[in-house]
C-alpha cells in the first residue's frame, strides 16, 4: 500500500488536542452560523496570538478563504500581487477569479517564494491604463510555498511600498504556524500594517478549520452575508471553531508545527539529493529525475513533483522520526 | 441562559455514530482532496442508499451543495424553477446567483412548500424570450421547507412534465433522512429521474457534510476541479466523508430522523397554538403573535418567525422528550 | 407588413440632429476608448445638462449602464431596493445579478412604478442578518416604466432615507428626457444626493448610446478599467459620444421628448380602452382583453402586453400624428 | 496637435460605406434587439463570406465579443489555452474572467502571435487535476496581434489535435478583414471545424461592431438571452448590422483592409529602424529605443510601445500615403 507521510501536510488526521476539542464542544445545544462558544473563544485566542483588533471567522477550505478575502480588498477589474508561485496563482485552479468576479493575479518572481522588492517596485510603477488590471492587494506568503521563512524586515520591505501606494495587505498564513516555530513573530504581520490573514489550521494540526482575520474595518462589513453568499457560512459552526481551542489554548499549534519543522531539518540532513531551497519551515524541496522519482513511487512513497520542478517532502505533526529515517534509506537506494 | 434545542436543526453536535467514525477514521496518513479511503467508503453507501450510479463528492455547506450543483445545471442567463420559499430562493443570501453567475430562480407558489404542478405547467408554458431567463432545471426539496413530505406520485406530477420541458432536475435532501423516516423511499428521486441530489448529513445528525450526488453523465466532468475553483474542494477531506460512514453503516441517518419526526408529532400533539402546516417531518409551525412570541423567548427559549410569518420549532437526533414536554408546558403559559 | 410604429421608442432610428453629429464627428483621427474630443465636449454638456461634478462614460447598452454601475455601488453579498417592476427587476435578464455577481434585487410595490415611501421605510427597518442580502442601494426609474414621472418632493422622500440609512442611489433615467419635457428638472437628482445616473440617449432619439454619470467620487476609480473588464469599452468611442452632442447642442433631447410626450397624450385623447396609467411621458398603457389585442394585431400594429398585464403604446421623437390617428381608429375598431 | 494616424487602427472614423449604410437603414420603424431587417441581411452575408451555417449575433465591442462566446464555450473551472500574447490574455482588462466567472486562460508561446504547435501538444498532454483549470477551448487570433497571418496548414496543425481532445474552437477575427486581403480565405476557419468566429467589422472600416458567428450547435441555445444578461444585446440593433452591409456588400470590407496592408507594407519598406515582426497584414512593430519613441513623440505622432516590447504602427483603411510619408521622413529624423 502507498505511503502518503510526505505528500502534503494534509494527509495527516487530526491532532489529539484537536479531537478532544471536538468532542468537548460537541456537547448540548449550540447557536449556528457562527454564534456559538467555540467560536466567541477561538477567536479570543487567535487575537492574542496576533495581536490584533479583529473580528474572527472560520472556512473549512483554505482556498475559499483566500479567494474570498481576495474579493474583499480588491474589485473585479483590479488586481492582486502575489508570488507567481503563490498557492493563490497557481494552486486554486482559478479560485481568486471565481469569487473575484474575474480578479486580476500579477506573479512577481523571487527566490523560494520571497517576493523581490525591486519586482514589487517595478509592478506598483507600471501606470493606470483602462486595458489591464492594476493592483489593490499585495499578498503575501508566510511561510512560502517551498518552506522558506520571511524574515520580518523582508515583509516591512514589502508591506511599506504597498500600503504607500495604497495597496491593501493580504497574508496567507497556510503555514504561519511552521514560520512561528521557525523564529518568526505572528504579531508582526498585524503589526506591519496587514489588512487580512488568513490563518491555517488545517496544516498546523486541525481538522478542516481555516481562520479568517479581519483587520480592515471596511473589510468586515456585512461579512457573515459574504460567506453565507458565496457558501462558506457553516451552519454547525462550532465544528470550525473547536478545533482552535485545542491549537491554541495550550499551545499545540506551534509545538506541532516545531515537530514538522524539526523532521523537515532531519530529512534534509539525511537526504541524497541537492536542496532546492532553504530548509527553513516544514518542507523539503530536492533536485531529482523521472527515473529517481519513480524509484521511490515504485518503493511505495507517493511524493510530488512541483510547481519549480523539484519534488517536494512534506512534514507535518504526525510524521515520525521512523518514517523519515526509512524514507531517508530508501532515497539512497533511489539515487 | 438561551436554550436553542428547537431553534434549528443545526444547533445539535453531531451524534456519537459519527463522532466515533471520525476518530476511527483520523488515524493514519491518507490522501487528501477526496482520494481518501473514507470517500470510497461513504460514496458506496450513499450509492446503495439512493440506489443509483453517480459520483459522490462532499461539502460542508449545504448552501453550497445546492448553488454550485445548480451552477452545473443551468446556464448564467437560464433559471431555475424552485418553491418561493425553497431555501436557494429566501435563506441563501443570493448564493444560487454568486456560484450561477446571475442565474436566476422562478418562485412557485404551493401549500406548505410542495410546488403546485399547475403552476408549474404555466412556467414550462411561458415562451423564451431574450428578455428573461428561461428555466433550465427544476429544484425540489424533500422535506419541504415547511416540514412536509412528497408522495412519490407528486414528485413524478413535478418531475417527468419537467424532464418533458428539457430541464434537469435538482433535489435538496438536506432533509431527506426526515422524508425516509416519514415513509418517503430515497430511492425514489432517482427512479423518477433527478440529475443532482444534494444528501443532507449535517441535519441528521452529522458534522458538517452534505453529499452531492451527480446522476447526470454531463455534470461529472471535471467535478473535482469545479469544487476547488469555488473553495468547496476541503483537503483533509477524510473529515466530510467520515460522518457518512458512521450514519449509514448501521441506519443511524434514518433511526435519527425517525426519533427527530416522532419528537415533533409529540410537540404537535401538546401544542396549545395553530398548526400552519401538516407535521410530517422533523418541524412544527404554528401561528403565534407577537406577544406570544416574546413571552417564549422572555422564558428562555429561541425560536425563529419563519419565512410565511408562522413560528418554526425544528427537532432534531437530540432532541429530548423532557425538552418538548417543557417547552410545551411554556407554550402553555405563553398562550 | 407589420407596423412596430408604436410598439415602443426604441423602434424609431436616430434623429436627424444625432446623425449629423455622427457624420461631423467621424472626421479625421481620434484617440480610442474615450480619449477623443467628441467626448469631452458630451461630457461637459450632459454635466451642464444635471448640473453636477461628475465624470461621464457612455455604453451602447441601457441595461449594461444599469447592471454596471448598481455593481460599483453595492457589494455581490448585498441587494438593490428598487420598484418591483423596475427594468433591472423584470426585463434585464438577471444582468444586475451577473455584472454583480449575485448581487440581490429587492422589489418594492408602488402605483405606476413609483416606489412607495412606507415599503421603503419597512425594507430599510428590516434588521441585518448573514440570511439575506441587505440593501446597499437604492434605485429609482425617471420616468417610471408606466410613464409615471416623479415629482422633484416625491424623490426627496425616498432619497432622503435611502441616504440616511447609508444607501447610496442609482437613478435609471433611460426616459428622464420625457420626465424633463414633462416639467421635472433634471438637475434635481444630483440636487438630491444620486450616486450615479444613467441618463438615456438612445430613447431620447439617439443612436445607441446612454451617459454613465458617476457623481460619487468612490465609484470613479479605475472606471475605466471597470468598463473594459465587463466589455464596455468602445474602441471607436466617438460613435457613443457624438449623438450626444447632436441631442444637446441645441435642445433636440427635450424638443424631441416633448414631442414623443405629446403623441401619447394625442393616442390617451383618442384611446377608447381604459387608460391603467396616468399618460405623464411618452407611454400609455390600457386595459384590453386577449381577443381585442388580438384584433389589433391582426390589424397589423405590433404592441406588447406588459409587465403589469396592461398593454403598452409608447411613442418617440419619430412618432407622427397621422400614425396615432390611424391606430387609434383601429382600436375602436377592435374594441 | 497630436496626430493618432498610426496609434491603432482604430482611431480611424466609419468608411463612407459604412456611413452611407447606417443613414440607409436610418429610416423608419424597425423592431428591436436584433429582430430587425438590416440584421438579417447582414446575417446573411457574413454567413456567405464564411460559407457557414451560423447564427450571427452583433456586439458593439470585440473584447465582449470574445469574452462573453468563450464564456460560451467554456465553464468557469476551465481554461481557454491562447497565445501569452493574444488580446484576450494581454488586453482586455480580465474580461474573459469576469464573462466566464473564472475562466482560465493558458497563455502558449510562438513566432509573432502564431502558437507554437509543440507548445500546444505540451499544454494537450497535461493530464487533469483538480488544482488546475484544464483547457476546453483554443483560441486563435487571424490576424494575430504581431501582424502575422497563419497559413491554413498552420492553423489546421493547430485546430485539429485541438478538437481530436474534445476542445473548442474560438477564432478572433478582429482583423480576418486584413487577412483575408494578404491571401488567407476566409471560409478556412469553418472548413477545419471552428466552433465560434469573432469577425472584426470595427477595425475593418466599421462604426462600432463585431459579429458573433456561431457555428456549434450548443453555444447557439439561448444566445440573444446570453447577450442581454451580460449586457450586449442593443436595443436599436440595426446600428450595428447596417454597417456590415456597407462593408460586404460591395466588397469595401476587403478592399479597405487590402489598403490598409499596402500602407503597412509601404511604412515597413521605409522604416529606418529594425522590424521586429513580418508584415503580413496592417500592422508593423519595429526595435526603438526610448529616446528614438521620445522623438517621435515629440514631433507629434503617437504610437504605442507593444507587450513584447516594439513599437508597433498600424495602418487602417484611412491611413493615407502622405500620412506613411510623413511619418517616415520623421522616423528618419529620430533615429
């Protein structure tokens, strides 16, 4: 049978704390769409976490969460800049433009997922014209797509020229946790000036469970009806809720994504093959062939090949140091 | 404190079938998007259950269930035919016309939310004109939004003068576990021709999850990637089919629905107001005024004026016998 | 062969002043999508024409002039309050909902399509709830689709809660050329507080053109690029613009209403069926069973049943006596 | 004064036939919204030019004719595979993802706007997933915005694997006018099986109109309903199907785009500075430099630096030879 610990870091279930929370809330009558416990709670420990005044929702799918804060901050017939790597470009099969209304992405290259400042300068010069779709929104990915980690004055090198050219800010947090556990402060995006952020639970251990952060007052506006709108308004809410007081109330949230982080750095000291990219979050990303590549399918580790054309190990807080250390051995052999 | 066991039938947890499923099935590393064991498992009951040969996929919206299967029906300038007060057309915030592109929905009237066939024949009658859009599909609930039951014959009075017509049929079954232990057979829907059922789990007593079930060969194509362009596509999706498993291994999803059913004849029977509609199903609506109304609420317990001005009581799997003999007794005091 | 002299006013072609405007302006080189001199000078005569500080735009299509700008002023999450037998409401074919991506109508009763003040007052009253779109907009027809015109006090009734509640308002003045020879000033909507108007020209004796007049300095943004992305921009532009200059340079707009006025009062005079209207504009609408209308049509004159169930005579700059007295012959004969 | 001769070769005014037709058909009552007599007959001779059974809709604007037929023929989780450098990728403000709620487009490199056919057989073979949106149609540009005309041969390597995997055929044909003159024949596209032609009638010497031919059988269903809820059925139709007879029926629509290649090809045989592209048709982008554009600029002509960075000057069926005189007596002056 196929081993999927490295596809994604969401083939995992969810963590213990998770469960526990889930059948704590579960218990007696609840309000719905949102008007619950959990949810008044879970979002009381994700504005401590980030330090923010912010009003707190939950979706279910990561890319509904992103592409609909995207339609929040920027109109049809703008744009939103982002890494040409981001998940939004290239990952959400058109989503932005879905909830968009067909909302421009302009894809800026950079270094494992970094935006380069000198790329964001270049596309906040291009003038205004009636013929394309100029930019509202910056979005930002922390941590990257191929597991590298921002540094916090990279982002205000970021952030600083957007919000000047009057730019709102959007962060996919996906993988906020693994940047966390990696050093980063989550106060900061908030801090810097961030309009929304989008918060993973999901990847950070959760069951299917993706916060929503509004920051803008203009954004929050009527927002229940824009997720009941576009159906991402969860009647027994408390499902989606729940499981953030299990990340968060002691801790879980970091600790797990520390263990990710921690296999990912394992896996990378014992790998064969060259490094991609810095090993700075929960992912390995390696430089192999076809014929290496399907050695390891053939070895029963399903992988995938990636956007960049390295394959991509994924981490997460039920991988274990077994798994890496036998995937480790069966790598050499696939050399 | 509030109580809110008769406001809906979402402010119910989930039943301990489904919270068991969902620990058995946490365990381990499993595929993520839908290619998940759970899936396979869940989508062959479903398909047992309604007896018919569709692809099964999974939302945890039913708003979204219903809109987006519309949107794969029916063209952005046609419409769909659907009661006037069927939840797409009042209590979905637009969400048929945001996944539709602007589709639009035609009202029919009919007593206690089942459509009247002569008012439909008078809409399939209506000529095409560039000027309006003409229906494309035709929307059922069962159970109806006022706690009715089809017999199958007047479904086939609505359905089969539609297929006629060229429309595709469209069932909402978020309450169909009500209509089943009501005598209705599930198997029906598909007999008589429906193209797209949404199975409604979530009412009957799961987590978030609503089945969507795709008869139609044309509305298959590239399912998948429909899902995730409208953020509907959830990655640890072990956690939407799960839930299946635990309701229809062992009957729960009906056994529910039938003590749901029976707890709502119970309250009928004690209820000292006018019933508006016949209690067939899970929900009681009776007629109260203001006053009446605020005295319930100042005793403690939340209940909704409905969509016809009639007050709704909704049972539930966890609904109690001493919760509706107290409720009753309030009733009483409140008259 | 058929007559469709009176079946409504966009039957008619263009009046000599706009062809000649047209014939002027196609002179020489011009810039393209707007940029052109044809432009500028329509912009400053419809802006001296409302006395108001706007910026104009022109589409071809009343119901993209419609469709658009409601969805630069309300969010696809939120409706538009508007008379129930509006144009947007009944005759568009749902293009409020597609330019705004499901963006909601609410349709308010009123006599001869003015909106009631007290079912404005009660839409406005209803509380926000996640369930249904609440309205961020209102919309008023000038003059109505019944060939009703508003008086300046009647407006200011609407206007001024719609304003207080926050709404921002849309003015549909495809016929405000018939409300201004009726005695309305025109000046008086931007006097009011609208947002945007959509004043007509095609109607007025144009060819196909209508003025977008955004006085709302929010909703001027990148209007440019909002017009090309939803596929309004015209590449040769001057053709919208110049037919504005031939019906304003030297009052052809009213001149030519007054006279499309003054037939429907001729056609009301002479009518021997039973007006369901007030003959205010250009329109006169009767009460005629299905045999009589037929009789008229087998006559040879085309005209449709309307919305409302009356039929409709509508007349235009090209209307003349001789044709009003020659059908109105043939309704007594078809009585 | 600036002088726009070269800036597109839509900043020329309507051919004298094309004015000629519209006071023509200027006269009398017509039906509206396409039903009217001019239509027909224009219906008539494009069907004759393209030897195709089509229906054929007008649209006063190419960028919704384009984005509102592959809306047509593609859904929202799918993608339309184009040249990266075609309009509706580069110039039309995201209008293909707002008309077709999403839609994807697969941008293919190739030689002077001609895709590449390894490149397509590459973007073919990209096996399905639900991340991404999976082709249903390609799109070809005749002429393509470099100036270029495919061959036949090269547009049936083109079109024939295309349709052998079940996609689309989308031709633009906002310049087949400047085609057809440099030998290309019209009639090909329907010969190898396209499924909807954009025919350019603006560019070719028009007032504002495209013609929309639909040759497949189901993206025919309900079209004038399609038009009118995306906003592009025209209530005075006849303004946009009169100047399709000024231009086909004397054969002006030719000959006008044969002048305007000749005055390209006499620009090119002039033209100091490198040409970037053939000159195939009416275009002719050359290598400046921006000091070089600057002094054109400032001696008073006006052209564009184009998406691949040239300077692109195109000739219309108003460009006289002192204009291509002129302007290359001073192109001599800014090199």
């Amino acid at each position: 049978m196929a081993r999927y610990d490295f596809a994604s870091d969401n083939v995992a279930g969810a963590a213990p704390e998770v469960m526990a929370a889930l059948a704590r809330h579960n218990a007696g009558f609840e309000p719905s769409y949102g008007a619950d416990s959990a949810a008044a709670r879970a979002g009381d420990l994700i504005r401590a976490l980030l330090d923010v005044d912010a009003d707190v929702w939950f979706t279910a799918s990561g890319t509904a969460a992103n592409a609909l804060t995207l339609a929040a901050l920027v109109a049809p017939h703008e744009a939103v800049i982002a890494h040409e790597y981001a998940h939004i470009a290239t990952d959400e099969t058109g989503a932005p433009g879905f909830f968009g209304a067909g909302v421009g992405i302009i894809g800026l290259p950079g270094a494992s997922g970094r935006i380069e400042a000198a790329a964001l300068a270049n596309a906040l010069n291009k003038p205004e014209e009636p013929h394309w779709q100029s930019p509202a929104a910056l979005s930002i990915t922390q941590a990257t797509e191929f597991g590298a980690v921002y540094a916090e004055q990279d982002l205000a090198a970021l952030i600083a020229p957007a919000k000047a050219a009057g730019l709102k800010v959007h962060v996919d947090g996906a993988r906020m946790a693994n940047a966390a556990a990696a050093g980063f402060d989550p106060r900061a995006v908030g801090r810097l000036g961030a309009d929304i952020i989008v918060l993973g639970g999901t990847k950070a251990g959760g069951s299917p469970t993706e916060a929503i952060v509004l920051i803008d007052p203009g954004a929050r506006r009527r927002f229940g009806a824009r997720l009941k709108h576009s159906g991402q308004l969860i009647s027994k809410a408390r499902f989606l809720a729940a499981p953030w007081i299990g990340l968060l109330e002691d801790g879980a949230w970091t600790r797990h994504a520390a263990h990710a982080n921690t296999m990912a750095r394992r896996l990378a000291a014992a790998m064969p093959f060259p490094l991609r990219h810095p090993v700075e979050a929960n992912g390995v990303f390696v430089e192999m062939d076809e014929a290496q590549l399907g050695r390891l399918h053939a070895a029963g580790w399903f992988v995938y090949r990636f956007i960049d054309g390295s394959v991509r190990f994924m981490c997460s807080w039920a991988t274990t140091t077994e798994a890496v250390d036998e995937i480790a051995e069966t790598l050499k052999a696939a050399r």
